[in-house]
C-alpha cells in the first residue's frame, strides 16, 4: 500500500520510496547523509566509498522511478561525492541537470588547516528537459560580529577566509543577483530563533521555499526521503502542497511531526526571504567605540593587542 500522504514515515527510505506509485511525485528534495561520518542518532555516516555509491545509486532510482515525467529532483550533496552523484543521475538515470547551484553559507565550521567550507552543491535535475515546472515570478527576489555588529565576542583577528573568497554579501550584492547559481543564505545555527535545536543539518525554510516555489506549484506533491528536522515537508505544507517524508530516526521523525502540527498552510516562512538586505552592510554596521563598556569588563585597547595587528585597517576612517 503507498504510504499515506502529509505525514512523515519512520522508515527507511529504501523501502518506502519502492511503495510509492510511479510517477506519482512532482518535485523531489533529497539532503542525504554525505558520508563524512556526521553524528547522527540511528545513522552511522561512514560508509566504505563503493557501498555509499551503491546505495545511493539504489534511492536516486527509486526516487526517479516515483516523479511524474515531468517531474523535478533536486540533489543537495557535499564535495565528497558530488561529482560521482551527478553522472549518476545524468548517465545512469538520463536525468538532466538544468542548474548546479552553489549555496553558500554563513556559520560553517571553521577550520584550521584548510579553508572553511562555506558552501554545499544543489544539483536541479529534471526528467524531461522540455517539459517541468520552474515558476520564475515566484522566486524573484532584489558576518559579521566584527565588521557590523560591534560585537565583543568578535575574535580580534578575523577568521579565515571561506572557500567561496567573498568579503560579505552585504556588501556586494552585484554578486548574488536572483539569476545567478550562487545562493546566499545563511545556516540555521544556534542562535537563530529558526533553529529546532536538536537537528545539526536543519535546512533554512527560505531555501526550501524558493525550490518549492520555482519547481512546484500548490496541489502538488513534494517528497524528502531524508526529512530530517522536517524543513522540507515544513515549507511544503505552509506552501500549500502535499508532502511525503521518511526518516529513519525514530526521534527525528517525532520531533518534526511535532514542528508540523505547529504550522498551518499560509504560515509564512522563517527566516529573512531577502538576506541581501536583512543585515546592514560594512559601511552602515555598528563599531565597537559605539558601545558603552561592559559592566564589570575592561574593553581592551585595540592598539595593544597584538593579535588586532594581523587584521588588515577595515576601518580607513576610524576607529
Ligand atoms: C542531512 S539530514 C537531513 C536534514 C534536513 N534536510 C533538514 O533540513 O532537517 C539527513 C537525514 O537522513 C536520515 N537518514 C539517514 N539514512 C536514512 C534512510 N535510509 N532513510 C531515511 N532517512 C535516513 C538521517 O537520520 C538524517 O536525519
């Protein structure tokens, strides 16, 4: 029997995806485990390379199996294995590929030894490359502690570059142009009032809402075979669509039930839907000369502090 629709299943996706009818999906989202050995609660990521192709290569064609002929896949895939993914799903699943979006972020993990990844692959496949859905009105669209916030818990010397070399998007917002394949959005980390809190890879909802909105439109049915927090299935149903998710975790898949039943069709999504412009720009942000000490805390001199040496003079006008 197909599993039942607006719900997430706890269940392997394997399985559950091989109940699903054929082409029976519009838009699919997958955000699978990268085998990078990430944490997480019933998955062990790190698989020996051939098994994670195998089965990868085993999902990706049931999902392909389960999308309507004119249906649309999109693939979010870490460097590790984005190169193989995509020939797979070109030349063993003759999916086409009509964007390879970058999406760059905010917040990553910062390295020592190497730069700090700062972006993941969206591969946007369709089955039929002259016939899908990709609304274009839908999704038109026009860090920062030191450079902005005057914040104190900046580290003085700066952080290493990303590895997508950009100063901030705020402050060339000629280069995240709404056509462009490189997205800006920044990560759900802690302190974002989006963040579930007990889901490490949880998706922000505007990037989900500008492939929902470009590849689907309401009525429609939107899957995720790795739900994860839900994100997907979350935006999908405030965005008016059916949805279907599996997850394998049975914590998980609980936890985003819960954030389901917290949302209703219309609701509108978290996040800011124009991050270009959610955040002042270098020249209008706040300097630390502009707050008032800490209570109990020193503010140390800047000139002292050898470490502020390395940072080149952000500040030509002061302070
Ligand atoms: C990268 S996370 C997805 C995060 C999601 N995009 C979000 O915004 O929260 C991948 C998820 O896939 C789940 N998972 C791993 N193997 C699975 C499988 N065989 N079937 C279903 N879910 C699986 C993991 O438990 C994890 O929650």
């Amino acid at each position: 029997m197909a599993p039942q629709l607006n719900a997430i299943h706890n269940r392997d996706c394997f399985a559950g995806l091989r109940k699903l009818d054929e082409g029976s999906v519009h838009l699919a989202f997958a955000d699978p485990p990268f085998n990078i050995g990430y944490d997480y609660d019933v998955y062990r990521d790190s698989l020996e390379s051939q098994k994670y192709l195998q089965w990868s290569r085993q999902w990706t064609a049931e999902v392909v199996r389960a999308l309507k002929p004119d249906g649309t896949f999109w693939l979010a895939i870490g460097d590790e294995y984005a190169a193989e993914l995509k020939v797979m799903l070109q030349q063993e699943h003759e999916l086409t590929c009509r964007s390879w979006v970058i999406w760059y972020y905010t917040f990553g993990v910062n390295c020592k030894y190497k730069f700090s990844r700062s972006h993941a692959h969206l591969f946007h496949m369709v089955k039929d490359p002259d016939k899908f859905t990709f609304n274009i009105d839908a999704i038109r669209v026009p860090s920062a502690r030191q450079l902005v916030y005057g914040d104190r818990r900046a580290n003085p010397t700066g952080r290493l570059p990303d590895d997508t070399w950009i100063l901030r998007p705020q402050d060339l917002p000629e280069g995240f142009q709404p056509d462009g394949d490189t997205w800006y959005f920044p990560r759900v980390c802690g302190t974002f009032k989006e963040r579930t809190g007990w889901h490490g890879c949880q998706m922000p909802e505007q990037l989900l809402g500008r492939i929902i909105r470009a590849c689907s439109n309401e009525g429609d049915l939107v899957l995720d075979p790795f739900a994860g927090s839900g994100t997907t299935l979350a935006v999908a149903k405030k965005l008016k669509r059916r949805f279907l998710g599996f997850e394998l975790s049975a914590e998980y898949a609980q936890q985003a039930r819960k954030r389901l039943a917290r949302i209703s069709p219309g609701d509108p999504l978290d996040g800011a839907p124009e991050p270009l412009v959610s955040a002042p720009d270098t020249a209008n942000g706040r300097r630390l000369k502009d707050l008032k000490p800490a209570a109990g805390r020193k503010r140390r001199n800047r000139d002292a502090d050898p470490q502020q040496q390395c940072l080149p003079n952000l500040f030509p006008d002061g302070p």
